[in-house]
C-alpha cells in the first residue's frame, strides 16, 4: 500500500466506503426506484389513462419524477456523516476536500441514479413514450440525474439536520434549468430534431457543475463547522 | 461604517429623514402616473398598474443581487453587518417580488382576461420569489445566527449565478411553449408623459427599500447585540427620555 | 368633482389599479410595522429588567 498519499487513493476509499456502506441495505436502490415509480403512477390515476394524452405528457412526467427522486434520495447524504465525525475527518484530512465530496456523490449517484434509469424505461410503458425515445431519454437522464445529485448535495450540506422539505425549496427552483433542458432533449427527438446539440449543453452544465457544485458543497459542509 | 453601534447610530439619525423623502418622492411619482399621465391607446386606464408593478419587479432583482454582494463580503471578511444585511433585505425583496407578481396578475385580468399566464417574465419573477422564500426558510431554521448569515450568504452567491442560467433557460422554454409570443405585461409605447412619473416611482421605491431596510437593521443589530454594552447604555438612554 | 370620480373608477378598470396599490400600502406597511414591534419588545423587556 504504498500509493496513500495520492488523491485518487483516497477517492476510491471513500467511493468503496459509500457502495460498501449502500449495499448493506437492500434499500438504499429500491426505495427511490420506487419512488420515482410511485410518482409516475400519481399522474395517470390523476389525470386519466387515455393513452395519447399520457404519451404527450411522458417526457415531462418522467423528467419531474427523475427530478424528485434525485434531490429527495440525496438529501440524507451527509447527516449520518456529520452525526459520527467522518465529515470532521474530510475536512481535517488535507486532500482537497470537493474532490472527496464527489466520491460521496458519485457513489450515491451509483446506487441511486443506475436504478432510476431502469425505472425510467419502465415508465415509459406506464406512459407510452414511444420506444425510439428510450435512448434520448436514458442519455439525457444519466447526465441530468448526475447534476441533479451534484446540486441536491449542495442543497442537502446547507440543511444537516434540518427537515428534507426545507433542502426541496432551496434546490427546486435552481434545478429548473436541468428540467427544461432534459425534456427539450427528449421532445426534440419526438420531433425528429437533432437533440445532440442540447445533450452536449447538458454535458457542458455538468462539466461545469461538478467541479463548481462540488466546491460550494464543501463551503456549505465547513459553515456548520464553524 | 462597518461595524453595528456605528450604522445603528448613523442609521437611527438618518431614519427621521429618510422615510418623508421616501413617501415624498413616491407621491410625486404614484399621484403624477395615476392621476395624471395619459391614457394608454391599447390598454386604456389599467396599465397605470405599471407605475406600481415595474418598480417592485426592478427592485426584487436588485435586492437579489445586493444580497449576492453582501453575501460575498460576508463570506469572505466574515463581516457582521453584511449578515445582517442579509436577514433584513431577503424578507424586503420577497415582498417587492410579491406585489410585482399580484400587480403582474391583476394586470393581466383585464388586459388578456386571465389571471396568470406563463410567461417568460412572469414565470422568472415566481421563480425569483421561491428563491428568496428557500433563503429566509434556510436562515430562520438555523438557530446560530453567524451560520445562518454565512449559509444564507452562500446560497445567494451560489444563486446569482444560476439565476442567469434560469433566466435564459425560461426564455428559451417560452419560445418552445409559445410560438404566438405575447408578453403579459408587454409595456406600452411609453411617450415621456408615461417615462418620467415611471422613472420617479422606481427612485421613489429604491428610498423606500432603503429606508424600510435601516428600520429593520436597526431591530436585527439590537436584536443580535442585546447583551452588549453600548445597547445597554442606548436602551437606558431611551428610558429616560 | 368629475374629475375625482375618473379617477376612482377609471371606466371600470379602476378596480384593479387601487387595489394593486392597496396591496403595495399594505405590504410596505408590514415590513416597517414587525421591525418596530421588535425593537419596542426589547426596550419593554430592557425597562422591565431594570425595574426588577
């Protein structure tokens, strides 16, 4: 074990600490997964089942659902750390702190992120999107739900303790631009338009977000050390 | 000036005055484009909405980036006073970005027969306002006042970023949503009868904020400084007057 | 007198016009109004514990 010393030791600990401390409970992928399920379920029961109407509402539906259970399932990333001291070790530690915050993150992505992909595409029979649009919605979903996650763990390190309602108010509204670009991908296909270029923008907010998120989310962690 | 007995005191002596020139010059600008300023060809007597609706959606994003300001100085020099800048003009912006959605709404009733319409404008005003809601929610639910200016102060920062990004994004979202684009509050041609009682109103709302802003440091720097000495010496001084 | 009556009534658009700056006199109203009540509490509670 002669590599301690480098960043990337040290971001795979935490990486395998988070999966290793996730796949303990069998819960950590079905709850959001399920989540995200039982929401896409409110919209029919609420709106009826008339299938065109569903269809023209899938992107968006979808994309809403996607977007509560990112923010909702991350919003606990960080109290359990900061109840037992692991986060008084980030922040002791001398490595870059944002580059460890996005183990964490990433590794939470991992657990809850993957599942919501699949759960999307069996939303689309709940909806009847159209099978040519499972591509588009999978890409444009797997950077989005990433941002998502980057942002709710921002939201999540300004709120340690404080109710999960508080952490939606503050992320929602700033989270507002994802959504509309990850339903303009997905109904720019429907419309056989190129959405790649809205996908590379996507990709370019991420590029962006994850360095940025990332080094607010640890100014945010330091402020309750104060 | 940065320090709280001093912008008490400065802010105590300025307040007596402050408020008659606010209401003043808000007069001269609300009685001149109410009462006075021609009707509008297209809307007729309803746009005078605007004298009242413009001004509090100018201030409600100025107060936003104030507070980015502020919040910034707070961050970095750790400085009091800008926290406290923060707690008193986050609840000053929601208000103004309220009336401007209630004045934006009311506009629009008689103008184009509904009371919303989701409007690029519109819409980035409602997003302005949950903004500012999720700020005062974050700092009132933190009991440690510094943690509060400086969590608070972080999320305006990180906010006046985004909100850019919204913005453009919401227009954009519009030209999707939308091709027949009418803005709801689409401002009449304005002759200089119309501009100048406008322009007036928006100084006349940009004292009033002012002051109404001292008024409420003063509570929040007593309010924070109760135990100290010289808020002591200040409140036994107001006894005994 | 005329005049007056125009002006409250606006040919049936003055409705909505006074009762936007309604809202705007009451909101204004309540952000000087709550600082003051603050600042009254804490010179009561100040007099009250010197009495003491």
């Amino acid at each position: 074990m002669n590599n301690r010393n480098t960043l990337f030791f040290w971001f795979k600990l935490i990486l395998k600490r988070d999966l290793a401390l996730s796949f303990k409970k069998i819960a950590t992928f079905l709850i959001p997964l399920v989540f995200f399920l039982i929401v896409i379920s409110l919209f029919p029961l609420a709106l009826g089942t008339e299938n065109s109407f569903l269809s023209s509402l899938s992107p968006g539906v979808i994309w809403v659902a996607a977007l509560l259970a990112s923010l909702l399932a991350v919003e606990s990333i960080f109290n359990e750390d900061f109840r037992d001291g692991t986060l008084d070790h980030f922040l002791l530690s001398g490595e870059p702190i944002f580059i460890l915050v996005f183990a964490k993150v990433f590794a939470h992505w991992l657990v809850t992120g993957a599942p919501l992909l699949l759960a999307s595409i069996i939303s689309t029979f709940f909806l009847f999107l159209p099978g040519g649009l499972v591509l588009p919605l999978l890409v444009s979903l797997l950077i989005g739900t990433l941002l998502l996650s980057l942002l709710g763990a921002f939201g999540s390190a300004l709120t340690i303790g404080k109710t999960a309602i508080l952490s939606a108010v503050i992320v929602l509204p700033l989270s507002i631009p994802i959504l509309i670009l990850g339903v303009a991908i997905i109904t720019s296909a429907i419309n056989n338009q190129d959405y790649l270029s809205y996908l590379y923008f996507l990709g370019a907010m991420l590029a962006v977000g994850i360095p940025g998120l990332c080094l607010a989310t640890v100014e945010a962690i330091s402020i309750n050390y104060d | 000036m940065g320090s709280p007995p001093f912008f008490f005191e400065w802010a105590s002596r300025l307040l007596p005055w402050l408020f008659p020139i606010s209401f003043l010059i808000l007069m001269i600008g609300l009685v001149w484009g109410i009462g006075f300023a021609p009707s509008d060809y297209k809307q007729g007597e309803v746009y005078r909405i605007i004298f009242v609706h413009v001004p509090s959606a100018i201030l409600g994003q100025s107060i936003y980036l104030m507070m980015a300001i502020f919040g910034s100085i707070c961050l970095i020099w750790r400085a009091k006073l800008a926290g406290m800048f923060l707690r008193s003009a986050a609840p000053l912006g929601a208000s103004f970005t309220l009336i401007a959605l209630i004045s934006g709404a009311v506009w629009g009733k008689p103008t184009w027969g509904t009371w919303w319409v989701w409007d690029a404008r519109l819409t980035s005003t409602l997003i302005l306002f949950f903004l500012y809601v999720g700020i005062i929610g974050l700092y009132s639910s933190i009991d440690n006042k510094q943690r509060g200016d400086r969590a608070a102060s972080l999320i305006s920062v990180v906010g006046v970023i985004i909100v850019p990004i919204i913005k453009k994004s919401v227009d954009w979202w519009q030209t999707l949503h939308q091709p027949s684009t009418f803005s709801l509050t689409s401002s009449p041609t304005m002759t200089a009868d119309m501009y100048l009682p406008l322009l007036i109103c928006v100084i006349g709302f940009y004292f009033i904020f002012v002051s109404l802003l001292c008024n409420s440091l003063r509570a929040e720097i007593l309010t924070r400084e109760r135990n100290t000495g010289w808020v002591r010496k200040y409140l036994n001084n107001k006894v005994s007057e | 007198m005329e005049f007056i009556q125009d002006l409250l009534i606006m040919d049936g658009q003055g409705k909505y016009v006074w009762f936007v700056l309604l809202v705007f006199l009451i909101v204004i109203f309540l952000n000087y109004y709550l600082p003051y009540r603050t600042i009254r509490k804490i010179q009561e509670e100040n007099s009250q514990s010197s009495e003491e």
